[in-house]
C-alpha cells in the first residue's frame, strides 16, 4: 500500500488572476490585496497539515495565476515550497504572459523552478481581447525570449482550441506562430463553455464534436509535421519531455493538492478543497472526501488510455492482481476496437483515431 511518504508529486493552487477569462471555470478570483497575504498563510499551514515527502519528484503551481502575486508574494510562496525541492525532477509554474517579469523569472531560477507552463490561449490580439485576456501576442515573443535566455530550457504554450471567431486558417496561423517560438511542449485543449461563465451566459456554443475533430486533425497533423510527439490526448512534446507532473495524474498515481479547489489522492481517499475563500482563510480545506476502492480498473484505465504510456501489463497485474490481455483482450476483439489498439511486448496504447474516441473505447471495455 503506498503511505504518504511514497507520494512524491505536490500540486499548489494559487487562485488569483488580474482579470477574468470569458471561458474560465478553474478555481479563481479577482487578485484582491487583502486576500492574498492570508491565502498564503493558510497555505503554509495545510502544506503544514501533510506528511509531505520532502523528496517530490514534481511540483506544481498551477492558478488561477500565480504570477499575478506582486514580487514579495511571489517570493513568500516560492520560499514557503523550498523545503519539497532539494531533489525535485520537474518544478512548473503556470504563468501568464502578462505578469510573467524578468525579475519573477529569475526569482523562479534561484529557487530551482524548471518548467514553465504559459497560457497563450491564441496568437491573435483582437480574438486575446475578446476572451478578456490581458496580454498580446508580442508578450508571449518576449516572455519566451527572456526564459530561453535565463536558461528555462523546458517551456510549455498553451492553447484553446474552438475558441469563437477562429477559423481554421486562424488556427493554422497560431499553430505556426507557436511552432515558431520552438516550445519543448505544447497542450491544446477545446473549448468547454460551463453555463456560469461569460461565454455560458452569452450563450456561445462551442463547435460541435465533428468540427472540433478536424480541429484537433489540422494541429495534429502540423504538430507531427513539425516533430512533436503526441503523448496525450491533448499534449505534444518534443525530446521526451513530456509533463512528468500530469503523468502522476494519468497513470493514476498519488498526490498532495494544496489550495483553493485543489485536489488531492492520498491513501484510499480522493479529496476536493473547498471553493471559498473565507472559509479556506479559517482553515477548513477539505470539503469532499471520496473512498477509492483499489481493486477497481475504472480509474486506472481511463486515465492510462489517455496517454502513449498506455496500459502497462505488469503494472496492472501489480495493482489488480490479474492480467490486463487475458482480462479484456477478447472484448476488444469482440467490440472489434482492435484497429484502435497498439500492442506491445510490456502495453498497449491507442493510437490517435483511438484516443479521439476515448470515451467510447472505455465504455466498451468496461460495460
Ligand atoms: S487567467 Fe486562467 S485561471 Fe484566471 S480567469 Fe483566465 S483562464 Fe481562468
């Protein structure tokens, strides 16, 4: 059984942004000053509130937006987490281009931050203001400069895709601007509109299923042109780098979440922080707690399908004490989703026409 002291992966949110995104669903609220200081007090204290492993192999401070903190916040924060990262693999911080500055940037170096995450979102202004974005695609090309000559050598961009009024040679164009900054990463995720957001109370519609598959073939298909290796549903790398940190997430692992609306998989238990603010402040973090029963695949092989690394044979013999092929080999067969598979001598994955119909694959398997 894992004890927390094998847990070796620590997410921290920082709920704050300078402005709120028209799609945005995450966890977040305005950077209001007087939040701030106590947010990261309370922090401290439910980091405190873990036996957290002080050897982790990944850190991140993911947001809202972490670089919205001003430079003596950020500072705080980043001393506060020096303790987990004598011996950390790969520390991210998801950052905005915006308030991403040189001096936070060289912050980030001296305390041993790795990886960059940016939210680009879209390369193109008038569509950034639309969406109630705050930079420009001229502070991405500067940001990115700045990084690459500080020595941040593993960087991630970020877009929408489905974002309204992008077409595809739009979308093409940001493909090709982003390629251009040479990120080491790159994650494209589609649009979901959630009905309290701007988007949902204007009443947007996404596309729909069909036009956002040909969305995802048009940046596949420039992606791998370009090299990157699709590794995930929604994420390519170049050079292996794939984010260790969200394979914790996929390959079904363990891991602390501190923060407003973090999360959290620890023991037998998925837990949810709670999304108030005051109430975090007072020290009550939790707020769900959902026993995970061990010996069921349902989790483990969802989210291990999502990604190249797939489903490792003698991990899920480890974990469920029977064999992955002899379990489910004959009704991949028999719902003919052989063509979707690829096998290997030590696991099988999708390929890509699978992992664009994942959901169906999986209800497949396990019903
Ligand atoms: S910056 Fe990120 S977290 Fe903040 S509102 Fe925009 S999408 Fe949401």
């Amino acid at each position: 059984m894992t004890t927390n002291k094998d847990i070796k992966s620590l997410y921290v949110h920082i709920p704050f942004c300078h402005s709120l995104c028209a799609y945005c669903d995450f966890p977040k609220l305005l950077a209001i000053k007087s939040f701030i200081h106590p947010y990261l007090l309370s922090l401290k204290k439910e980091l405190d509130s873990y036996y957290i492993n002080k050897d982790l192999d990944t850190l991140y401070i993911g947001g809202g937006t972490p670089t919205s903190l001003d430079d003596e916040e950020f500072s705080f924060l980043l001393s506060m987490l020096d303790e987990y990262t004598s011996n950390i693999k790969e520390y991210t911080i998801e950052a905005n281009p915006e308030s991403l500055s040189k001096n936070k940037l060289e912050m980030m170096k001296i305390h041993g931050v790795n990886r960059l995450s940016i939210g680009v979102e879209s390369t193109n202004d008038d569509i950034l203001k639309s969406i109630n974005r705050l930079h420009t695609f001229d502070d991405v090309k500067k940001v990115m400069k700045e990084a690459r000559n500080l020595g941040f050598d593993n960087i991630s961009l970020d877009l929408i895709l489905g974002l309204p009024g992008v077409n595809d040679e739009m979308l093409k164009e940001d493909i090709k601007r982003i390629i251009k900054l040479k990120p080491n990463h790159i994650s494209c995720y589609s649009l979901t509109i959630h009905d309290h957001t701007k988007m949902g109370i204007d009443r947007i519609e996404p596309p729909n299923d069909d036009e956002m598959r040909k969305k995802y073939d048009l940046v596949a298909s420039l992606l791998h042109e370009a090299g990157y290796q699709h590794y995930e549903i929604s994420n390519w790398c170049k050079d292996d780098k794939m984010s260790l940190h969200n394979l914790t997430y996929w390959k079904d692992e363990k891991y602390f979440g501190v923060g407003l609306g973090a999360s959290g998989y620890v023991n037998n238990y998925r837990y949810t922080n709670t999304l108030n603010i005051s109430e975090y402040i007072k020290g009550k973090y939790i707020q769900t707690k959902d026993n995970i029963d061990q010996d069921d695949d349902f989790e483990y092989l969802m989210l291990s399908l999502r990604t190249i690394l797939g489903v490792n044979y003698q991990e899920y013999q480890r974990r469920f004490h029977e064999g992955f092929l002899s379990k489910y080999l004959f009704k991949i067969k028999k719902n003919d989703d052989l063509k979707y598979f690829i096998f290997e001598k030590d696991h099988c994955y999708l390929n890509y026409e699978g992992m664009m119909i994942l959901d169906t694959i999986f209800l497949n398997l396990i019903s």
